[in-house]
C-alpha cells in the first residue's frame, strides 16, 4: 500500500468523533509536498541586474554633462575689464581688428570667450570706436544702446548724458524707452529731457577733439567743463553750488597747464579759483 492509499484509511471511531463522519483526502504524498516545501526554500528572489558597464556609462555621461554646463557658465561670465584712469588715454585693441580710444576716466566690459559669436561690449564714459565689418557690435551705456556692424563713432556716456556722433558708416542709437534712431556720417545724436534729438551737418571733429587733447564746449553748463578738466589733469576742482548750471561755450587745450585752463575757462564768467592745495582748487565767483 503506497502512500496516497495510506491517506485514504478510513478514519477509526475516535478520529471520526474528532472531525466527523468525513474522510480527509490527500491529494499529494508527503514527499511531495515535502519536495515541494523544500524547492520553493531554497529558491532565490528575483533581483535586478545592472551591468557594471553600463553603470560607468552613467556615470560618464554624467561627468561630461557637468563639465560642458560649467565651461558654458564661464564662457558666459568671464569678462575682461579695461580702465583709462583721470590723466590719461588708453588705445584697446579688441578681437578681430576692431580698436577703441577711451577717454580719461573711462573704463569698458567685454567678453572675449565668447567675441565671435557675439560682440557686446559695456562702456562708462567716452571713447572712439572704429569697429571692423562681421556681426554686429553691440555698445551698451546706461542710458542706451549703439549698435553697429563697421564704422567709426564717438559715444559719451557719463552720469545723465548720453551723446553718440557717426563719422563713417551707419550707426543705430537706441534708449532705454526703445526710441530709435539711425545715424549717418556727420549726425549726432544726443539726449535732451528722456528723448532722443537727433542733429545733422553737425561738426565731428568737435566730438572727437579730446583725441588730439583739443575739448570743445557749445553752451555746455559749467559743471560739464569742470568735471573734463579734472579728468584730463586728474585734479580736484570744487565748484560753488550756485554756478553749476552756468553756461558755458569755448575750448581749451591740454597743452596749457590746469592753472591757466581755469584761468582762462574763469576770467570770461567772471569767476576765480583759488589753490586749496596740491591738486586741489576751489572755484567761485569774483567778490
């Protein structure tokens, strides 16, 4: 008698009396549920493998990611500052053949990682540009915005005043309230009251006089002057509060001392300076 036969004895009295008058069927033996038991132990749960290689893969493309976001964060910000100090002139040659003179007491932004794609330049305070052909070229001030693609211009962009003058080619002025105006040789562009006012037949050289050490004044208001001439000599001049908004209009040159260009911008106006101390001076009116 095997085992399935074995589970199939009629239960005895007091078995009966336990479970009732049934009987209890085994429908396997106990080896083979044993077996059974015993294979599902010892079986192992399902895991995923990752290939080691394809884990590295990871990783690398991860690094390189990484490294490309942080080569275009410093192509992006890295800048080259130049700064003309009171007293003096600077020639700066920029990437591709195009120059720019500044002024004393001017300083210019650019950024040169990334010129050949975009050449955008930040001035504050005045300089001449004689820009070479290729995309276009971008001067931003804080009060506007010249653009070109080749030419020759002079921008002053000091405190509230924003001037720009075309001497070659054609130049686009824009402000900061997007009014827009193009410039042709010999126009000037200058901001009165927030608007743009554009003058022709206007005379470059004048605009471009500081070059050859040569300042020009049309009804300019004193302070204006004053402020140019401690740029050029890289003194201090204190002006009585009273006379900034004075008038002025001639010229002076920076082959006279800074003495006898206060002297000459004074005696006009009937004004007078006194020497406070070394580079320093003091102007007010006559008594």
């Amino acid at each position: 008698m095997n085992d399935k036969d074995l589970n199939k004895v009629p239960l005895n009295k007091s078995e009966k009396q336990l479970f009732g008058k049934g009987k209890i069927a085994w429908e396997k033996s106990q080896d083979e549920v044993w077996n059974e038991l015993q294979h599902k132990l010892s079986q192992k749960p399902e895991t995923t493998v990752v290939s080691f290689r394809h884990r590295v893969l990871q990783w690398s493309m991860a690094a390189v990611f990484l490294l490309l976001v942080g080569l275009l964060g410093l192509v992006s910000s890295y800048t080259k500052e130049i700064e003309c100090l009171p007293g003096e002139h600077k020639l700066v040659q920029l990437p591709g053949g195009s120059t720019v003179e500044l002024n004393a007491d001017s300083r210019l932004v650019y950024y040169p990682l990334k010129w050949k794609l975009e050449r955008k330049l930040k001035l504050e305070g005045e300089a001449y540009f004689n820009v070479s052909k290729g995309r276009k070229f971008y001067i931003i001030s804080e009060k506007g915005t010249t653009s070109v693609f080749g030419t020759s211009f002079n921008i002053y962009a000091r405190e509230n005043e924003y001037r720009v003058t075309c001497l070659t080619g054609k130049v686009i002025v824009t402000s900061n309230e997007e009014q827009k105006v193009e410039l042709l040789p010999n126009n000037h562009a200058e901001l009165e009251k927030g608007k743009l006012v554009v003058k022709k037949m206007f005379e470059p050289e004048k605009a471009i006089g500081w070059k050859n050490n040569q300042f020009f004044f049309a009804n300019r208001p004193l302070r204006e002057v004053i402020d140019e001439i401690e740029r050029q000599y890289a003194v201090t001049i204190q002006l009585a509060p009273e006379l900034n908004n004075r008038n002025f209009g001639s010229n002076f040159s920076k082959k006279h001392s800074v003495e006898e260009v206060l002297d000459y911008v004074c005696k006009p106006m009937n004004l007078k300076f006194v020497k406070q101390s070394e580079n320093v001076y003091l102007v007010v009116e006559k008594s």
